[in-house]
C-alpha cells in the first residue's frame, strides 16, 4: 500500500465518481480504477459499491476513509515539521507553561521571540507540570516550560535547565516581627497564604513546612499570585514564595527575608519529547 493509493481513494470516496475523481487527479479513470482495484485486493474487501454512475462507501471503506485521513493529516504534519525545522522561520509552535512562568517571564520572553521570528505564530497555553507531561507526549503541545521536579520521568521525556528559583518569606512591614518566630517554628498570629493543594509550588511549601516544623495554625488558599501579594501586604498574613514573584505588584508594603534553612532552589526547565521529528524550538531556551 503506498500513500498515492489513500489519496487516491479519499478523492473517489469524497466526489463519489470515478471519472470526476480521475480529472481532479490528472490520471485516467482506467489508472485511478485499477489503483483502487489494488487497494482493495490489498485490504481483501470492497471499498465501494455503485450506484448508477455514482459510487458510494462500503461499511470497510468508511472505516478505510476515518483512518486513510488520519495517516494523510500525520503526513501533512510531518511536512510541516520538517520544513520548520529546515527554514525555522514560518509555522507554529504550541507552548504549554505553568501560571507563574506565564505571569513572570512570558511577557519577554514573547515579546524577544516576535522580534526574531515574526514569521512563527505562537500558542501559550496554561497547564500544569502534568498536563504539561502528558501533552508532549500525546503530541498536543511542541514544548513545556516548567519544574524539573525530583522524580522519575517518562523515558521520551528530555528536559534542558534554563534557570533556578530561590524562595523567600513574604510579610508586611507591621508583622515582620515574626519573621524569625515563623522560620523558627514558634508561635505566631500570622495566617499562611498559599496555592491551593495541587499546584507544584504549594507542595515544595508544604513540604518546607514539614521539615522545619513551620507552625501554620491558618491557611488562607488563594489561586493567584496577585491575590496572594495583596493579602500579605493588608492584613495579618505571610506566604513563602519563589523569589521572583516579588516582581508582580512591587510594594513599599511588603518585605522579604531570606529562608533559613532554605529550601533547595527549585529547577526551570525546558520539556521537549525525544526521537519525534518536531519544530525546532532551540530559539525559545536561547532567549
């Protein structure tokens, strides 16, 4: 079987003529029918059934139909990846990256990569590390942003350190006194203001948290980082965060001490999938 039998057929199939068909193709109807006549031999069943001058699908060749355009639109990929690898200059690249990246460095990072390629349509989409995973290998997305956690990886999973993240207390300037007893697991009123359970930063707190017999009589869960900055800043309350969310609302409200002992500083990697021809991405790490 080669590819030109399912274009072929996926002609015939869609104009339900052989001798429309074999115009549209620029073959002979006795060529386009006997490429059909080895198709079918091939499969060892009828494809079509005729209908006065008309054909229409068997039940085989509607299922020949539903998987011929699968393997038509995967070649077309292909192609398609192949001549961005080749030019790396038209296309598209699907993103997938983590809120925080997103909210912190997307903005430049976009903003440099139109500059340098204004031929690429880019599609940033919002995941978590999972979905991140999960998605390269299902092929929905080119490439990942996020953590490179201390774990076992799928096999087809490569990843590329870019940068690494430090973590500081966030407090306001009136309840800073207790810096000290916080890190220090002693008593304090302040509540903790967190990621809800489920994202990747909420469980490297937790886990701080436990190691060093942090005392959190209060949570507050929030799903913003702006939210998160706001009621630290304006009311009883601390949070540990990366270090580089103090560039999101910079405030005269709020100071930031380092942790002592401090956590391992957290790994920003770029996710790629390994041995699939895919779109040249080397320019998103570089940047």
């Amino acid at each position: 079987m080669e590819l030109r039998h399912l274009r072929y057929f996926k002609v015939v199939a869609e104009l339900q003529h052989f001798h429309q068909a074999a115009e549209k193709l620029h073959i002979t109807q006795p060529a386009l029918s006997n490429q059909m006549k080895q198709l079918e031999e091939e499969l060892n069943t009828a494809l079509f059934h005729r209908v006065g001058r008309h054909v229409k699908l068997s039940e085989s060749g509607a299922k020949v139909l539903e998987v011929a355009n699968k393997i038509l639109n995967e070649v077309d990929l292909l192609k398609e990846a192949v001549s961005d690898i080749e030019s790396g200059q038209t296309g598209s690249l699907r993103i997938g990256v983590l809120q925080s990246i997103n909210a912190l460095y997307c903005r430049e990072i976009v903003l440099e990569f139109d500059r340098l390629h204004p031929g690429i349509a880019l599609h940033i989409e919002e995941l978590s590390n999972r979905q991140i995973e999960q998605r390269l290998l299902t092929g929905d997305i080119d490439v990942g942003i996020g953590f490179i956690l201390d774990k076992k990886y799928h096999h087809d999973l490569l990843f590329e350190s870019l940068f690494s993240e430090a973590w500081k207390l966030i407090i306001n300037h009136e309840s800073a006194k207790y810096a000290s007893a916080i890190m220090q697991g002693q008593p304090h009123p302040l509540k903790a203001v967190l990621l809800p359970e489920g994202f990747e930063t909420r469980s490297v707190v937790d886990q701080f948290f436990e190691d060093h017999q942090i005392f959190t009589s209060k949570i507050t869960e929030v799903n913003t980082i702006s939210f998160i900055l706001d009621l630290v800043e304006n009311g009883m309350a601390f949070s540990i965060l990366p270090e580089a969310f103090s560039r999101l609302n910079t405030s005269a409200k709020r100071r930031e001490y380092d942790l002592s002992p401090a956590p391992k500083e957290r790994q920003i990697g770029l996710f790629t999938v390994k041995d699939r021809l895919r779109k040249n991405v080397s320019n998103i790490s570089a940047l």
